[in-house]
C-alpha cells in the first residue's frame, strides 16, 4: 500500500504471481490519486521492491507487462533497468479497443551489473 505525506492510500504496489521454482515474481502497481503522478513514485517504488526481491527474497527474475498506452509505466520500467522482451499482441482490451502488453523484465544479473557500475 502506498500512501501520502497526509497518510491517507494513494496506490499500491506488489510482488505477485511466483514461481518458487523457477524463483520468479511479476511486479504490478497502480497510483489512484492522479495528482500524486509524474513526482517519481513508480520509479522509486520499483527499485525498492527489486531491491528486497533480489537481495532479501533471492529471486532471479521479475516481470511485468504493460498497455502500450501507458508511456509512464514503460519510463519508469526503464528508468530501473528493465528490459522490454516482447509484446502481447492485442493482450487486453484497454478503452474500447484491443491494445498491445509491453513486457518488460530484470534479471538478478542485471540488478548486480547496475549497482556495479552506480559505484
Ligand atoms: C503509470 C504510473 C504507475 C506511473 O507512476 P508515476 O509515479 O507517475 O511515475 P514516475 O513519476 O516515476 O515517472 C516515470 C517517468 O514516466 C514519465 N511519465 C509519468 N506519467 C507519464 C505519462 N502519462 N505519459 C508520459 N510520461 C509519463 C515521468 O515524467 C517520468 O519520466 P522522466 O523521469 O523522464 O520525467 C501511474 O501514473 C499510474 O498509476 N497511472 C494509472 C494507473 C496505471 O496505469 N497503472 C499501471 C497499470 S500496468
């Protein structure tokens, strides 16, 4: 859950769908309250929950997918490193029309090459 200076819900964020196998996770989030937008939440939240998912939880992947619409979530999956792998063709049904899921991915990997090179 994720909330404001005021302490009142703005969003969430979650690691979901695991395989404890193959020690994956799929990163989701939303951020309801419009003006809490475009100040970075997303951004640092992703780093956050990969941060615990691949140095706490020692998973070796996570995941997600994304409208092709939604250029914020893309940037912020960017700005953390993730790599688009892929697309959904016409994998959900978005304002009256089928739209494309961008798939985006970071591996342990590359969260170890990251913080490498951020020394
Ligand atoms: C998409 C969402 C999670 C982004 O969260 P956010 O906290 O606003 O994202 P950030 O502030 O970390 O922004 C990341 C980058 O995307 C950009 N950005 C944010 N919203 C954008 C938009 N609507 N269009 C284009 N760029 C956008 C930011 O400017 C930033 O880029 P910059 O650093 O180059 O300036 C949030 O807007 C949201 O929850 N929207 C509604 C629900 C939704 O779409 N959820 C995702 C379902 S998969």
């Amino acid at each position: 859950m994720l909330f404001n200076q005021l302490g009142e819900w703005i969003g969430v964020v979650s690691l979901q769908s695991f395989n404890w196998v193959y020690r994956t996770a799929e990163i989701a989030m939303w951020i309801g309250d419009s003006t809490e937008w475009g100040k970075g939440l997303a951004t640092g939240m992703i780093e956050i929950v990969c941060r615990h998912a691949f140095e706490r939880m020692n998973l070796n992947r996570i995941w997600s997918g994304t409208a092709e619409t939604n250029r914020g979530m893309q940037k912020a999956f960017e700005k953390n490193g993730f790599r688009k792998e892929g697309v959904f063709r016409q994998g959900m049904f978005l304002s009256g029309r089928y739209a494309d899921i961008f798939c985006y991915s970071l591996l342990a990997q590359d969260w170890g090459e990251r913080k490498a090179t951020a020394k």
